[in-house]
C-alpha cells in the first residue's frame, strides 16, 4: 500500500512539474508591430535568450517568455509574474522602423526572486540587428544585414544569414550554416562548426575543437584547445591548433596549417599559390594530385617522398628534400620537428 501511494504521489508531482514547464513554453507577452517595415533590431536582455528569424509571410512579432533561473524552481506562473513587475524594467518600442526590446533589473531588486527574460522576434528579412545577453544563446536565421551579438554564457546559432556577421561568446558553442559575406565568430570557451558558408570567414576559439565542412572563399580559423577536421574546402585556408590534430580532406586552394600537439593529415585535390604545414609533435601525411609543377620543401626525423628521376630536380636525403616537380610552381613546405614527413602523388 505504502509503495502504490509513493507511486502515485510520484506521478502527480511530475504530472504538477509537467503543467508548470508547459507554460514556461508559452509567451507571457506577444506584441504585434507596425506595418511599416523593421529596419533594425535593438535587444537586450540580462539573463534570457534572444532569438531573430526573418519571415517573408506573416504578422511581425515579438515575443517575450519568462522563466526561473534555477531548473528545481517550481514557481507558478503568476508568482513569476510578480517576480518581473517587482524586480524588472521591461520595455518594447517600435518607432521609425526601429525595434528597441529591453529586459533589466532594477536597482532595488531582489536577486533571490530574479527571472530569466528571453525573446522571440519575427521580422522582415532584410534587417540589421544589435543583440546583446549576459547569461543565455541567440539565434538568428533567414536574415539579410548587418548582424551584432554577444553573449557571457551561451551558445551562438546562425543560419541562411547574408550580410556582415560578428559574434561573440565568452562560454558556449558556435554553429554557423548557409552564410555569406563577413563573417566574425569568436568563442572562449566551446567549439565552432560552420557548414556551407561563403565569403571573408574568421572563426577562432580558446576551448573547443573545429569543424569545417564546405566553405568557400578566406578562411581563417583557429583554436587553443582542440582538434580541427575540415572538408570541402576551396579558396584559401589558414588554420591552426595548439592542442590536437588537423583533417584536411578533399580542399581546393591555398593551406597554410599549424599544430603545437599533434599531427596533420592533409588531402588536396588542387592546390592554390602555396601549402604550408607545421607541427612541433607528430608526423605529415600529404596528398597531392599527380601530374602538376612545384616546388618542394620538406623536413622532418624522415622524410618520404614518392619521387622519380625524372620529374624530380633538387636534393634527397633521408631528413630533407628540396627541389622541384615537374618544372616547379606552387610552393609546398611541410615541417615536422619530431615526427615524418610522407608525400604521396595521386
């Protein structure tokens, strides 16, 4: 009997909780904006999300959600209610196709009652946008213009954006797909992937590994603390690691790609005005296509070159080779300080 009622007492509180995070779900205010069309996006919140996503259908919007800021705080709605008209200031302007939505304490507030503000806005895609949050994500996707974000303590989200992008976060993780033109993320603490971007790319983080997949134009991609593995690369690629090993497959371009901790495999179907490979603890794996001129120099414990008389001007010995294929052309200078160096053709 004792075991039935735990059951059932176990059942109701989830099915209690379950109620409460519905509603958490909900918007606690939704305000419709002016017919004229929104320009530029001004949101600023100091311990919720922000989200923008342009809409070429549909009422432009904007919705304001409230939550607690501990998970285990079961507080009810209207209780939460109260906790945002007693400690914060919430304002929403639209005024010369400008939106301005802010969320902040008040001097006097009570940090023991304190809420999480987050929003969600639906406007035209061709905007601009100034976000700023001290303790959660933003998301922004199918916009066209100029993009401004920072976050202290969440994860930045981007995709089908065109325009100048520069975000940054000093505690989460960055995706990025479908983008073009400028682009500047930078993250202190999680990794960075970017798919299917185009343009000026400038990507770096202090804690996290790199992912790059199908990116096209100048890229510039960095990391402290991690791994990087990049795929379908054209145009021209410089990236570097002090603590893990580099993937490069399948690039077409320029590469210039360094390690501190580990080694480099790298596969390119084409190669651009030069490639440059560094690592200070592991080894070089080079592929490069058969049949095409340059001018080799390579170092390592070993080096191993598949090279024929022929096709080879310049010296070999068991540590170095210098000199040039097939007539010369595009430098390729690849060092290995305590590792080999293997070059093959294909």
């Amino acid at each position: 009997m004792k075991k039935q009622t735990l059951i059932l007492f176990m059942a109701l509180s989830s099915l209690a909780a379950s109620a409460q995070d519905k509603w958490y779900a909900e918007p606690y205010l939704t305000k419709s904006l002016s017919k004229s069309a929104i320009k530029d996006v001004f949101v600023r919140t100091s311990g919720g999300s922000i989200e923008v996503d342009g809409t070429s259908t549909g009422e432009a919007r904007i919705e304001v959600y409230i939550s607690p800021n501990n998970n285990r705080d079961r507080t009810t709605k209207a209780e939460l209610e109260q906790r945002l008209k007693d400690n914060y200031t919430l304002e929403i302007t639209d005024d010369n196709h400008e939106l301005h939505a802010t969320a902040k304490s008040k001097s006097n507030m009570d940090w023991s009652k304190s809420v999480s503000i987050s929003f969600k806005v639906y406007v035209p895609k061709a905007v601009s946008t100034n976000l700023s949050t001290s303790g959660g994500s933003i998301s922004l996707s199918d916009l066209a213009g100029e993009q401004n974000f920072t976050t202290s303590g969440g994860s930045l989200q981007v995709s089908h954006v065109s325009g100048r992008i520069k975000g940054r976060t000093s505690g989460g993780s960055i995706q990025i797909d479908h983008a073009d033109e400028d682009i500047d993320l930078v993250t202190s603490g999680g990794s960075i992937s970017a798919r299917n971007c185009q343009g000026n790319l400038y990507l770096v983080t202090s804690g996290g590994s790199l992912q790059l997949s199908q990116l096209q134009g100048k890229i510039n991609a960095t990391t402290s603390g991690g791994s990087i593995s990049a795929d379908y690369i054209s145009g021209e690629l410089s990236t570097s690691t002090s603590g893990g090993t580099i993937n490069l497959s399948q690039i077409d371009g320029g590469v210039d790609a360094s390690t501190s901790g580990g080694s480099i495999h790298a596969q390119l179907n084409s190669v651009g005005k030069y490639v440059k490979l560094n690592t200070s603890s592991g080894h070089i794996d080079l592929s490069m296509p058969q049949q095409k001129g340059f001018n080799l120099n390579l170092k390592g414990t070993r080096v191993n070159a598949a090279l024929t008389n022929g096709a080879f001007e310049g010296s070999k010995d068991k540590d170095r080779v210098e000199g040039k294929v097939n007539g010369g052309g595009a430098l390729v200078q690849a060092y290995a300080s305590s590792g080999s160096v293997n070059v093959k053709f294909e």
